[in-house]
C-alpha cells in the first residue's frame, strides 16, 4: 500500500496510509541506536484492516521530534486529521514522546503510551532533571531542544482515554511515566514489574502488535488486554528461570525402591 505524504522536511516526515476512513490512529518513530535518516514508512495492517486511516511521524533524527520544523509538521497533522470522528494514537519509548507532543496539538480520543521516554537530555526537566542517560538525543541544537520541552511540558493537562504501561523496576521508566501522567487529566497508570523496556518485551512481536492493535481499536480503550498477556508472560519467565535454577530430583540416600517386587 502506497502512502501520501502530509509533510516532508529534512527532519521530520508524516505519510497517511489508508483514506476515506472515518477514524485515525498516529504512530512515531522509536530511538534507533544505528539511525541513519529516515527508514521506509509502512502502513499498520491491523489498523487500515479494521477501517482505520494510519497516520505515521517520523524522525531522520533520535531528537524527540524537537526541532525547527516541528510547528509545520503539527499544523500539517492537524489540519489532515480534522475532518476524522476520532483521532487515537500510540506511542513506545521516545515515540510516546511524539504521542505526548501530539496531543498538545490535537485533541486525542485514546492515546496508549508503551514505556514513554520523555526526556531527550539527561538535564531535563530544566527544574527537576531526570538525569536519564540510557537513549541520548541526536539533535544538535540543544538549545532548541530544551526550549521547545519546556513549552510542551508546561501545557497544561489534556483531556480523553489514556493508559500508561511502564516498568517500575527499570530505572528511569517511572519517572518517565510520571512526566506523561502530569499532562493528562485521568490517566490509567499500569505498573507491570519485570516487563522490560518496552512492556511489550516479553510478547512475541507478532503477538504485541495484535494485542496493540487490538486495545486501540475498539469503542474504548482496552489496554488491559495487552496488561494481561505481559504479566502473564512475566510468570511464565519467572516460573521457567525457577525450574532451571532447582537442582535435579534425586532419591534419599538408602531409599530402596522396588521394581517388579525386586528390591533395588
């Protein structure tokens, strides 16, 4: 399926996969260790199956969607997504921050965040700063790139379905999950201990996607659908590493056990 594109710039691209659908769900980008511009942008087929229009954002940079062509791209992306009944979106690691930015520009009728990442800079927030150094920004205009956080983290809290999934037991990740609870008026937060970064980790990928798929599709909301399938690999992981930790089961010493009435 060919994609049109709703706005290209050196740094920041969104392609509408889909069309004529009566309601859109946005993706973004994640941080890539080995990025090099943009990659190929393809449709959700979950998505444009079930009847909806996919909108994809990207980035040529690991910046957090944080720089000067920002504005343009929102005011693109809010100008093709008014005429849809509702407007959804989901976002992992540094692409819930590209939900988070989104949902400052328009309003989003369910919005599930996967291990959001919110902070590009291990100084911010420039008043309390997180001091997360795990994915570092590629955006060489620093300056910018705070200026443009502080505006995004002091706007206010928004409105609509939202989940948050996070891993308290990774270091940084609560943390990050509060920095987007701050900015919603009811959000659910998921705390799912031994997921990983992302929550989603555990699943096979093919199993996370319709699970995904699957939560942000319907008439609500239904991130407890993805909870549940993470948590129960969780136990199943766990009760695995158990069983290989425990030593073999042998016989007491001196048990004599018969076999065919023999003693042995």
């Amino acid at each position: 399926m060919f994609g049109t594109t709703i706005f290209s710039s050196d740094n920041l691209r969104a392609t509408l996969f889909g069309g004529g659908g009566r309601d859109v769900i946005f993706t973004f980008d994640h941080w890539r260790c080995d990025r090099a511009g943009f990659v190929q942008a393809a449709p959700a087929r979950g998505f444009v199956d079930a009847g909806f229009d996919h909108i994809r954002i990207q980035s040529a940079h690991n910046d957090w969607f944080l720089n000067p062509d920002l504005p343009a791209l929102l005011d693109a992306v809010e100008g093709a997504s008014g005429p849809y009944r509702t407007r959804r979106g989901v976002g992992y690691s540094m692409g819930g921050y590209g939900l988070l930015i989104l949902s400052r520009a328009i309003s989003l009728d369910q919005a599930l965040f996967l291990s959001p990442h919110t902070t590009p800079l291990p100084d911010l927030p420039s008043r309390h700063p997180l001091g997360d150094l795990r994915y570092l920004s590629g955006q060489a205009d620093a300056d910018f790139l705070r200026h443009a956080h502080g505006i995004i983290r002091d706007s206010g809290r928004r409105r609509g379905e939202v989940a948050v999934l996070y891993d308290p037991l990774v270091p940084g990740d609560q943390a990050q999950a509060r920095e987007v609870k701050r900015l919603f008026v009811a959000p659910r937060m998921m705390a799912l201990g031994g997921a990983g970064h992302p929550v989603t980790g555990r699943l096979s990928k093919e199993m996370a996607v319709r699970l995904v798929h699957g939560a942000i599709t319907g008439p609500h909301l239904c991130e407890n659908t993805v909870s549940r399938a993470i948590v129960r690999a969780i136990r199943l992981g766990a009760r695995k590493k158990l069983w290989s930790a425990s030593p073999p089961l042998r016989a007491p010493t001196g048990l004599q056990i018969s076999v065919n009435g023999q003693a042995t």
